[in-house]
C-alpha cells in the first residue's frame, strides 16, 4: 500500500557487486521468476487498497446519509405528534421508510419501539395502511421490512426487561389475514396474508419466535397443552399465523414453511418450552394442515437431510409429539409417508447412538457425561412410548399390509430400533407395538418374504439374494446393505420367536394357517435359512484376515481400500453382527427344540459339516486347557474374553479357532454328536490331567477311600460323599464295599468297583420308593414335590445326588436312568423355568386337558374354577394352592383362560420343585460346568447319561476283544463263545453279560473302540464259574470245550449280580 508521502516515481535499484561475467541460464530464469511475483503482489496490493479504500468511503457516505436522516427523522416524528389534525398517510409511511433504511439495531432500536413513536401510528391507522400495502407494491415492501425488523427487535429484548408489547402488536395486527378487508374476493385475501408471511418466514421469522419463546415463557414449566400466560398464548399465535401457510396451493410456499419450521422447532435439541407446551398446543390446533406438513417433511427429510442434527432423539421425540395427536385423520398415503419419515428419523438416529447402545453399563464416563447419557435415554424411552401408544400401533398396523417392500423396510427399521431400545432382543413382551406385530400371522409372512427376495445387483448386474451372501458370508456387503437387512432379519427373528412361544405343539403341528404362518415344508426351508445365515454371521463377524484401522490423517487417503476400516465403522458392524446373531441364534434354538421334540425336519438337517468344521482334533489344546473362559455363559463372551486374554496373555487363536468355539457354545446342534461327545471328553481330560485326577490311585495323593455297606449304599454314600464332609468329589474313589455279613467283599478296587457302586448308588437314588424321586405316567423320573415333607434336609440331599449324576459323566461312565425330558431340560436351561409344551413329558393327561380347556367353546365360567390348584403335600393330605396371590377369589372365565392353563403349567413344571431342581443343578455344576453340558440338547443329554436305546453289536464288540491267559481268537472256546453270544444270548442277557464284565449295560456311545481298557478274555480253570474283573474290562472265561455247558456256566454267572463273590 502507498503511504501518500509523496513519492510516487519508482525509484531505479541500484546494484553495487559490480557487472557479473556470467549468470547462468537457471538464475536467469529464477530472477525473472521471482520478479514477476513481485510485480503480481504488488497488483494485488493495488487493487486490495482500492477496494477497501472505496468500502471505506462507501461506508462513511452512507453512516453521514443515515446520521442526518436520523436527525430529519426525529424532527418529522416529533412534529407528527405535535400535530392535532392527522396528516396524510402517505407522511408516516416515508417516514417509514426513511427508518427500514437507516435502521441499526444498536441506535434506532427506541424509535421503532416508541410508545409515541411510528408505529403507535401506524396501528391506529392500521386500514388506511393495509388499503395502500394492497395497492402499492412499494409501500407494501416497506412493511414487510419493518414487519422483519419488528420481530427481530422483539427477539433482541426478549432477554431483557424492555417493553416489547409494541412491535408485538404490530405482528399482531399486520400479520392477520382479517384486517385486508378492500377486496371482496376471499381468496386473494388469504393469499395476500400468504405473500407477508412467506416474506417473513423467509427472514427467519420462525428462529426469532423461537428465541422469544425461550426468553419470555418459564423452562420449568409442565407439559400442558394451553399457555400457561399472555404471552405465551401470543407466541403460539405467531407460530400458528406462520404454519397457516402449509394451507397455500403453491408448493414452493409449503416447502419453505415446512423447512423454516422444521429446521427451528424440531430439530431444537432440548428446550423445555417447545417440548412441554409449543408442540403439544401446536398437536391439537385443528387449522394445522398435517398433511401438507408430512408430505413437505418427507421431501425435505430425504433432499435435505444434512441440514438436521440427528446426534440425539429429540428430532424423532419432537416430530412425535407433534404428530401423534391427529394419526386418524391421515389417509393411507399420509400414513405411508408418516412411517417413512419414522423411518428415516430412526435410521439416522441409528447410524450415530449404536455405538452407545452396545457399550451401556460397561463404561465409566465422568458425571456429566452421565447426566447428559440419562437425559438422552430418558427422551428415547419417551420416544418409545409414544410409539407404542394406540394411535401409532394403528397407523403402522395398517401400513404394514401394504405390498411395497420400502414400507416393509421402514415398518422393520421403526421396529428393530424399539428392539434395541430395550437393550434385548427378546424383549417384544415389552412394546406394544411389537407385540400386535408379532401375534400379525399376515405380517409375519409378508416379513419372511421381503427377507427371502430382498436382493442387490452385483458387480455384473446380477441379483444376489442377501440371505446369500449372509450365508455365504461375502465381502459384498456394504454398510448400506447391512443397514437393510440386519433391522429386517432381526426383527423377523424376534417377532416370530415371540409367536412361538405362545403356540403350543399341537398347534405347530397342526397346518392350519390361521394359527401357523408357516407350512411344515417352509419350516425346513427356513431352519437351513436360519443355519447358514448364523454360521454367516459369525464368518462375517471374525474374518480371516482382520481389517486394518485407520485414523487421522489416513482416512482420506485409505478409507475406500479393501480391507481398511475406521474405528468407528469396524464398532458399528460388530454390534450389527452382534444384534443379528442373537436374534437369528435365538429362534433358531427355538424351533430346533421343537424339531427335538417332535421331529419335523429331515434326518441331519441341522447339521453343517460343510461350514461348521468343528472336530475334537481341530480346536488347538490352549482352548481347553483356558476352557473356563472359552464357555462363559454369555452368547459371543466367548469371543471377547478371548480376543482380550490374547491382548494380555500372548494367548494365540486363529479367527477359525475363534468361528469354531463361537458355533460350539451358541449352535451345537449344527455339530454331529458324536463330534460333540468327542470333545466333551477331551474337557475332561484336559482338567483330569490339570489337576492330577487321572493318576492311578497308588499314586493319587489326593484320592478318597470310602467303606460302604451294600444294604445301606445310599446312606454311607451321603454321609461319607456330602457337600460337607467331601468338598470335592472329582478326584479318584476307592470303594471297598461290605456284604450283609460284615464282611468286605472280595476283590481290589481298581476303578471297577467304584464303578458299580456309583451305579448302584444312582439306582438308589432315584429309586421312587426313597421319596426323592418320582416317577411320571410314562414310567420316567423326575423330583418329588413331597420330598421337602420327607426330608428335613432336602436340598442337601439333591445336591448329593446331582454330584452323583456329575461323577458318573466325568468319569465316562453310562448308567440305566430314564430322567424326565423336562427335568433334563430344566437342568439345561439358562433358567429352571419351562413353558407349558414341557407339560407333556411330566403329566401328559393334565397337558391333554388344559389343551382341550383351550379349545372349549363354552361359557368357562360355568366350569366353577378359579386361580387355584389342589395339591398333595403328603400321601392322603391336599392342600389349594393359589396360583397367585389372591387367586381363589378371582374366576377362571374366557378373558382369562389361557393366563390360567399357563399358570398351572407354571406351578406343576418350576413353582413346585424349584428348590428341587435348583439343588440338584448345583451339585451337577460342582462336577461338569453346565455350560458343556450345554452343548447337548435334553434328549442327547439322556443318550450321554444312559447310553443309547440300540441293540449290542457283537460283530463290534468281537472286533474290539482282546484275549490272554492262553488264549486265542481260533481256539474252539473262544470260537463257541461268539457263537453263544450272538445266537443263542438275548439283547437283554447280552446286556447282563456287558455289565458283568464292564459294570454298565448299555455299549458306548461311540462304539467299544471307546471302551478303556479293551474288552479282555482271559483262561480260567475248567472247574470254575465265569467271573470278571470289571476294572479291567476282564471276563475270566473257563476252557469249556463243551458248547451247552460253556452257555450253562455263562448264565449262571451273569443273572447271579453278585459282583466279584464268585472270584
């Protein structure tokens, strides 16, 4: 810049190295470089002070122009007061327009809002005025003008304690379509009222009315819909007057209110004023035209959405509020685009607060934080509420039959976030709105469809199904799509696992339509659905190769990378997942205990050989030696508490390590059993090995040494074994056992006795005739619900034997107990408690009738019942039990029937013998943890106990023989004893001699390859009776060469049970 000094010739530089020989061509070239920059500033610099030379003298112009129309202004307006008879109107009005000019908000604030100044005038003349704004666009533009400057003055003293009654009054009057009275044409009226407020709606009318209404109406006020004062009412004035334009013909002018009002009002984040009166008040206003305003919503939503701030819930709680009052009148479109709007709103909201959702209760944020994270959840819960009030449950339930499948979408997202609202999946029993979609049969269908067609093009213009690539597990998938059909899959997987709990089996099975969405044929197609698409998840979840974090800097350069991911992102898709497998998970554990229940699926239906390649052999060692972290009772603990042990311990897993122990612990039946059984076993020799349980007993220092009576085996067994006098119970046993005589039998405990006598200890045990027990119609046993009457100390006596039950599957051991299927059931369960389709198995007459009681189409009443039930506490003592409290004066009658037979069901299957069974999984947990035992459902739990109902394999067990003492498989003894055995023995008498030898009747489960040590014949003396050796498998066979005596002597022994007293 000059410094007007007077120098305005550039002086000639002077250079005083002397004349260079030589200048290159590359300090050429910079010099003249760097020269022309020079003189480019410089021209720069000019026109800079050029510029602001001319604003500054601009500015001084026009603030002398204002200052002496200041001065000219006072003096007209003061002489305008003075004077007695009213001048023309046209004077005020250039005087008007002489302020609207000049106006400051700093200097002329008072002479607008003079109680004697302008528009005191011009209210007092308030028709002349509006008759010229009619006729003359140019005074009716300076109106409009000082209308503005009116409702921004009123916002600016809204916070202090200046009067602000006088450019209210103005809105008030100019802004009211009654006072244009010159035309007689009503139309052009209103939309001249119209032009005004678009004008001011324009100058962001809508933010100034919303700074008044924070600054003049009290923020404790409650929620009500009428104003709590005068001013408040007059601000609700202001908002109506603004809102009355979504009423015009022209779109444009409903847009801009919609966008104004939108913008201002619902996308305030929590302002007690508009939350507690403005948007209740505007929810009732009957001129409001809420159509428009969803339509115009709708498109602003989705062509303006970056406008909003969706960092919170009160966008989505304050359109809510707004709307809810006047669902019924919205036509079926207005109802379509009402669900869309939720949609979005939620979709949004999503995409920022997962993060939240999946991380309450497990952070330690400082109080505020805190504050502000309850303030949030408590305007989602109202949130939720509101959805689930009946007008929104009614407007969503008629949606819902639509065929669109972008409504179906929507519907899925509103409510998969009323899901996750909850924090549970299975939570439908708490939102009304989930509950009537999930007893919808049509919904659920249409549900099931949109997620079997529901596709995306490919890279080569292809249609690929997601259920697919879900299965497939492919790296497709973007975030849009996983925003599509996580909401979708979930939602269907909640709902129906909902449904399926209220439907009892009879009705699963029975094909009638009205009651089952779903066809037997749709179920098989749907559970290897629900198979792959689990396996998927937890592919897609745990990937081969781990994506790589990026921060900072690198996400402009790396974000559109394969296999790079942000934090944020990489959270966002493990919660997805996380979500998406326990809903998928859970119904999938549901029908595949109904399919246990009764078989609807075909023969390894559930199993995926193809994806879930879970072996004994193939989950490295450090998974069981760390097998208390790797079963955590928790679905996908596992996977965490192992990624975190390797971050701490150097523990190192593989992500098909990780796959597999995750499809063990939360999908075992798509794993065959025997596979199953396999690694069970490895468990417990992994921790027999940890602790030294597998030595032989010379040498276990920690092994028990017990004496017990044959006639009193139960009774020495519990006072010798019990939780007090025998804290641990996995450690060897030796048994030396006492005949009735005194005497010890004969025989060395090697293992085999200890065997038998745990087998004859369980058979005591659950032996009906001692009272702990009892058994069903069908012959099966379960607990006694007497026994708290027969035992002062009960639930010692079924954790004994539950330890009982313990020990014999640690140590491999089958035992003869046809266990209830319930009662295995409940000792499966997360929880004790069993729904009524376990009925069956404990009382299959009592669960007959209820079902028929379900059905009667009578008056129920009449049947005299009431919510009570009889009981027998001792034999030939009842006792009425209320089902609940002050049950038997309240009727069982139609409204309430069904609330009665599960009442019943809940009595006779958990209320009874809960302390029972709580006992009795005690003391089976202090033995096996049940999360293995997990791995099995009720009736492979049976088969693990019992062994399975088939016939012995003699062609398997001769395969599996080891013979010594002499002899061999060609000698002519050997040779008569298979023939023996496999002709002319019964599977009963095979039976006998497998437990004459082997202490158990029934084979192993995997065949007599498992049997340790092998099966052995050994040479006894002519003269003597077979006897074995059951701890070592040993049959000492005599040298009978003759067939009929050889069979004589067999029989003899193995129908004799007297252990080792022939020895």
């Amino acid at each position: 810049m000059f410094g007007f000094e007077g120098d305005f010739v550039r002086k000639p530089e002077q250079s005083l190295g002397g004349a260079s020989l030589k200048l290159d061509r590359d300090s050429l070239l910079r010099k003249t470089q760097e020269e022309r920059q020079k003189r480019e500033q410089l021209r720069k610099k000019n026109l800079a002070a050029t510029i602001i030379q001319a604003s500054y003298r601009s500015w001084c112009v026009r603030s002398r122009l204002k200052n002496e129309m200041r001065t000219e202004f006072d003096k007209d307006i003061n002489l305008l007061i003075t004077t007695k008879n009213d001048p023309e109107i046209q004077h005020p009005l250039n005087l008007l327009r002489r302020l609207v000019f000049f106006y400051d908000k700093n200097k002329d604030r008072d002479r607008l809002n003079s109680r004697t100044g302008l528009c005191q005038y011009l209210q007092q003349h308030r028709g002349e005025v509006a008759k010229l704004m009619q006729n003359d666009d140019k005074i009716c533009f300076v109106m409009k003008k000082c209308l503005v400057l009116c409702v921004r003055c009123v916002s600016e003293i809204s916070g202090t304690t200046e009067p602000i009654s006088i450019p209210m009054r103005m809105l008030e009057i100019f802004c009211d379509y009654r006072l244009y009275q010159s035309s007689n044409d009503k139309i052009t009226k209103i939309e001249y009222f119209y032009e005004i407020m678009e004008y001011l709606i324009n100058k962001e009318y809508f933010q100034s009315v919303l700074k008044i209404a924070v600054n003049k109406i009290p923020d404790f006020i409650e929620k009500t819909k009428k104003p709590p004062t005068e001013i408040a009412s007059a601000i609700l004035d202001m908002i109506k007057k603004g809102l009355a334009l979504l009423n015009s013909e022209k779109v444009q002018i409903r847009s801009s209110v919609c966008r104004n009002f939108s913008l201002t009002f619902l996308n305030c984040d929590s302002s007690p004023q508009v939350e507690n009166f403005i948007l209740l008040a505007l929810a009732t206003d009957q001129n409001m035209n809420y159509s428009s305003f969803i339509y115009s919503f709708n498109d602003l939503l989705y062509d303006n959405h970056h406008l909003f701030n969706f960092t919170s819930s009160s966008i989505l709680h304050n359109f809510l509020t707004l709307t809810s009052a006047t669902l019924g009148q919205l036509s079926l479109e207005e109802k379509r685009s009402y669900v869309k709007i939720l949609h979005y709103l939620v979709k949004s909201m999503l995409n920022i607060d997962y993060t939240t959702t999946q991380m309450t209760g497990f952070n330690d944020d400082s109080d505020s934080d805190t504050d502000m994270e309850t303030e949030e959840s408590a305007k989602t819960s109202e949130c939720a509420s509101i959805l689930n009030s009946d007008e929104n449950v009614q407007v969503i339930c008629t949606v819902s039959h639509s065929n669109d499948d972008e409504v179906i979408l929507a519907i899925s997202c509103i409510c998969d976030a009323l899901l996750n609202s909850n924090r549970r999946p299975d939570s439908v029993h708490k939102s009304k709105l989930l509950y009537t979609l999930a007893f919808n049969v049509g919904f659920l269908r249409k549900l099931w469809n949109v997620c079997q067609t529901f596709s995306i093009k490919g890279a080569f213009g292809t249609n690929n199904s997601l259920i697919k690539l879900l299965s497939t597990a492919s790296n497709n998938l973007t975030d849009e799509h996983i925003g599509k059909i996580v909401p979708l899959f979930s939602l269907f997987c909640s709902l129906f696992s909902h449904y399926l709990i209220s439907l009892h089996d009879s009705e699963f099975f029975k094909g009638d339509e009205k009651i089952m969405p779903f066809s037997t044929q749709e179920l098989v197609s749907m559970v290897a659905s629900l198979r792959d698409v689990s396996i998927g998840v937890v592919d897609l979840a745990y990937p081969d190769v781990k994506p790589r974090i990026i921060t900072g800097k690198q996400k402009k350069t790396l974000c559109n990378q394969e296999n790079y991911i942000t934090e944020q992102e990489l959270e966002r898709r493990k919660f997805f997942w996380s979500r998406l497998f326990h809903s998928v998970s859970a119904l999938s554990q549901h029908l595949h205990a109904r399919d246990s229940r009764k078989r609807f699926c075909p023969e390894d239906h559930w199993l995926a050989p193809h994806r879930a390649r879970v072996t004994a052999d193939y989950i490295q060692q450090s998974v069981y030696d760390d097998h208390e972290h790797v079963f955590a009772a928790r679905p996908f603990g596992a996977l965490s508490i192992l990624e975190r042990r390797q971050e701490d311990e150097q523990l190192y897993m593989s992500s098909n390590q990780i796959r597999s122990i995750t499809i063990l612990t939360q999908l075992p039946f798509v794993i065959p059993f025997e596979e199953r059984v396999r690694i069970f076993r490895r468990l417990i020799g992994t921790e027999k090995r940890q602790k030294a349980f597998d030595l032989p007993l010379h040498a276990s220092a920690n092994a028990l040494r017990l004496r017990i009576r044959r006639n009193y085996l139960y009774e020495d067994a519990f006072e010798n074994l019990n939780a007090k006098n025998c804290p641990s119970l996995k450690p060897r046993v030796a048994v030396q056992l006492i005949n009735a005589a005194g005497l010890d039998e004969a025989g060395i405990d090697g293992g085999g006795l200890f065997r038998e006598f745990l087998a004859e200890l369980l058979k005591s045990a659950f032996d009906p005739n001692r009272g702990l027990f009892t058994s069903t119609p069908d012959g099966l046993i379960c607990p006694n619900p007497v026994s708290k009457s027969l035992f002062d100390d009960f639930t010692a006596h079924f954790f004994f034997v539950g330890r009982a039950l313990g020990k014999a599957l640690y140590e491999d051991m089958l035992v003869d107990l046809p266990i209830a299927h319930f009662f295995l059931a409940k000792i499966l369960g997360r929880t004790t408690d069993l729904d009524i389709n376990h009925l069956a198995s404990l009382d299959p007459e009592l669960y007959k009738n209820l079902m028929a009681f379900k059905q009667y189409d009578g008056d129920v009443s009449e049947l005299g019942l009431d919510m009570t039930i009889s009981n027998t506490s001792l034999p030939g003592q009842m006792e009425v039990v209320e089902l609940e409290k002050g049950g038997k004066d309240e009727p069982v009658t139609n409204a309430n029937r069904i609330k009665y037979m599960h009442l019943v069901a809940d009595y006779r299957l958990n209320r009874q013998i809960k302390e029972q069974c709580t006992a009795f999984r005690q003391g089976l947990d202090d033995i096996i943890p049940l999360a293995w035992l997990r791995m099995f459902d009720e009736h492979e739990l049976n088969v693990l106990i019992s062994g399975a109902q088939v016939p012995v394999d003699v062609h398997d067990l001769k395969s599996n023989t080891v013979y010594g003492g002499g002899y061999k498989d060609t000698d002519d003894v050997i040779k008569n004893f298979w023939h023996i055995v496999s002709c002319d023995l019964t599977d009963k008498q095979r039976r006998l001699l497998l437990k004459f030898v082997t202490s158990v009747s029934r084979p192993p489960l995997l065949g007599f390859k498992e049997l340790h040590p092998k099966f052995c014949i050994h040479k006894s003396p002519i003269d003597r009776l077979p006897t074995a050796s059951t701890c070592m498998n040993l049959l000492k066979l005599p040298e009978c060469q003759n067939k009929e005596d050889l069979l004589k002597k067999l029989l003899i022994a193995i129908e004799s049970n007297s252990g080792f007293e022939l020895s």
